[in-house]
C-alpha cells in the first residue's frame, strides 16, 4: 500500500517536490488547497503523512502553522530544508515578448519582484500556488500568460523554461516539517532536534531563566517564535526549537521545563536535516 501523504498545493509544487525527497515516489499524493486541510486529513485518517512549510529565510516564520500544529496535538516527526528556485515558464511555442500576465503565488511573485522592474509591461497577478498556473496552462493551452513555478512543474505539465532562478535573493531556503497525527518513536540515539511549546509566567525575567536553563543543559536554541495565548489576552506562548548532541541532556531539559513553565508541550523529537 502506497503511503498517502497530504500538502497545501498540487503536483509540481514545493511541497510536492518535499514529499518526494523525504519519502521518494512510491506515494499517494494527497492535494489540498490550504494548511487546515492538511490537518483535517490528517486527523480524519485520509492520509498517513503530511508536509507543513514552517518557514522561510527571506520571510520569515508562517505563524499560523505553529498554532495549527499545536492546538490539534499533530507530531512532527521530521523536517526538510528546500532551495527555493524561482522559473518563468510558459506554453511551448511562447516567447518572452508574448507575455502578458505572470500568475503565481503571492510570495512567490514578492521574492522575483525585482526581475519584473525591467518589464513594467506584465502584469502580476496572484493565485492560489506556484504550480496551479502550470497546471492551468497546459490544461487550457493558455497563451500570453506565464507562470512562476519550479522546474517540477515545468516537466509534469510539458511547459518551456524561459528564463530560471528570477528570484531576487538567491540564497531563499525554506524549512518544512514532516507531521503524523501519532508519535514516530525513533531511537534515541537518532533523535537530536526537538520542537517545544510553553508558556511564562509574567515576572521579569521568566523567559531569561528558561533560556539559561536550556543553555545549562547543552541545548543549542535555533528558533524561537512567540505568540499570542488567544483565550488569554496579553499572554504569549513561545514555540522553541533546540539541536543538542545527547538524548540525556534533552530529556533533562524536559525535566526541568515542565516544573518551571505552564503548559508545557513536546511538538516532535526528530533527526537534524542540516547535519
């Protein structure tokens, strides 16, 4: 039985092309068109896997996935590191000159911005994902119009590159992570990477001493993002990630965490994807 994975997006999107890097080919892709759907079919048992960007190097944090993750108690289990790579691509045939509309994805047509100064005569237009345009070219042989997608997109739906990697910052990574809706329990000499959730207290000082305390247990902080408590105004909730080189001191670490913060939860034990 193939795996059933579900992502925001369609086929020759990034999340399509994470799903394959993380499981490979054998799978069942399971299309959804927001991140709520990927936790509702998770949930619901109409997929075993599903595939989350959390964030990205240009912009910054999709805050709403924290919460997303959180409050419907979703395991990571996993995370992927993806180069972004940005490709104008169009109907075979279609030359640059014939363009008149490029159709992308919001950020997608933020971060290649730049590229589009030089030809104020197209114009932008957003949609739903990198790959629907492609998709909807192929499909509906549309001609003066362009979409930004990445090269997976480019093969699946038969369209012509005609001009690669227009982003303006080249170095544009973004992370996703890998969710089930119960825990992957991996041994523990494999698991150095770990997702938290808690809240402090409003003494001066509270977060300080709980960052301390993870430094004192050799805990390597790589994000830490906070957000609002909804049900309680003006109290936040700080969502953490921690790299460290011995499951000892982490499960110290959690020891510790669930004395001195409130409502303290592990979203995922899992492997570093960047060692």
């Amino acid at each position: 039985m193939e795996l059933k994975v579900a992502i925001q997006g369609i086929k020759g999107s990034n999340h399509h092309q994470v799903a394959t890097d993380f499981f490979g080919d054998d799978i069942e892709l399971l299309e959804c068109n927001s991140f709520d759907a990927v936790i509702d079919n998770l949930m619901i048992g109409a997929a075993d896997k599903g595939i989350m960007a959390i964030e990205n190097s240009i912009a910054g944090s999709i805050i709403p996935n924290y919460n997303l993750v959180y409050h419907n108690n979703i395991h990571v289990i996993g995370e992927h590191y993806l180069n972004i790579h940005h490709n104008l691509m169009v109907k075979k045939g279609q030359t640059f000159d014939d363009i008149q509309e490029v159709h992308s994805h919001p950020m997608a047509l933020l971060q290649c911005k730049e590229f589009f100064k030089a030809h104020p005569q197209i114009k932008l237009v957003e949609s739903v994902d990198t790959a629907e345009t492609a998709k909807r070219i192929k499909e509906e042989k549309l001609e003066h119009i362009a979409a930004i997608a990445p090269k997976m997109a480019a093969k699946l739906y038969d369209l012509e590159i005609i001009a690669d990697n227009i982003q303006t910052i080249v170095n544009n990574s973004t992370r996703f992570i890998v969710l089930k809706k119960q825990n992957k329990v991996l041994p523990e000499k494999e698991i150095n990477k770990a997702s938290l959730r808690f809240i402090t207290d409003h003494k001066r000082g509270s977060l300080a001493t709980v960052l301390n305390v993870m430094s004192d247990c050799n805990m390597n902080l790589t994000k830490i993002q906070s957000l609002p408590v909804i049900e309680t105004p003006w109290k936040y909730a700080f969502f953490v990630d921690v790299t460290f080189n011995k499951y000892e001191h982490f499960a110290k670490t959690k020891s510790l965490m669930q004395i001195m913060a409130e409502d303290f939860k592990v979203l995922g034990e899992y492997k570093n994807a960047l060692l």
